[in-house]
C-alpha cells in the first residue's frame, strides 16, 4: 500500500538510510567500489529515488569525478554484505513523497 509523507517526515527518515550507506562505504573504503547512497531518476515530472540500490566505482577524468556503473549485484565477493533495504522506490511528486508501507515498516 502507498503512504504520503511530508518533507520533514521524509527527511528524517533518508538522513538515517543515507548514513546507512556511508557508514558501509567506510567500512570498505579500500576496495575502489562503493554502493551509491542514492540514485534519482526524473521522468513524466516525477523524482524517483533508490536508496542504496546500485554499486559504482569512481574513477577521475581530467580532474572530474566519474561514477562508473556496475550493477546492482555485490561486484567482490570479498565485501562484507551491504544494509539490506526493502526493494521499494520513493516517489516525489509536486505535494509529497510516495513510499510503499514496507518503507515506514523499518523505521
């Protein structure tokens, strides 16, 4: 089922998802691949956001900073597991945010 929540209410909550994820890309700092603490996609005027979904590694160019895209599997074995998240996806609309149950669930 599909909940709306507020700026405030939503913030609090992806502040604490977000930390999540970087205090796991800490904890594997030396490996050269990192899970992105977030993903945004726009499309028909909505915002869509994955939290915690995908792994990249940063590479620099010319002085700039490249997210290079490797899936959305673990890509070294050797990782210790990622924070596991409920696969849900986080819509933002022009009121609101939109978030499945499941994500108010967690917290």
């Amino acid at each position: 089922m599909l909940v709306r929540l507020e700026e405030k209410e939503f913030d609090k909550i992806f502040s604490k998802l977000k930390e999540q994820v970087y205090e796991y890309n800490s904890k594997i700092s030396g490996s050269e691949v990192y899970l992105k603490p977030y993903h945004v996609v726009y499309k028909n005027g909505k915002k869509y956001i994955y939290i915690g979904k995908y792994w990249y590694k940063l590479e620099k160019y010319n002085g700039k900073i490249k997210w290079i895209y490797l899936g959305k599997e673990k890509p070294l074995a050797n990782l210790p597991d990622p924070p596991k998240f409920p696969e849900f996806t986080i819509i933002k609309d022009e009121k609101s945010y939109i978030v499945d149950e499941k994500f108010l669930n967690n917290f």
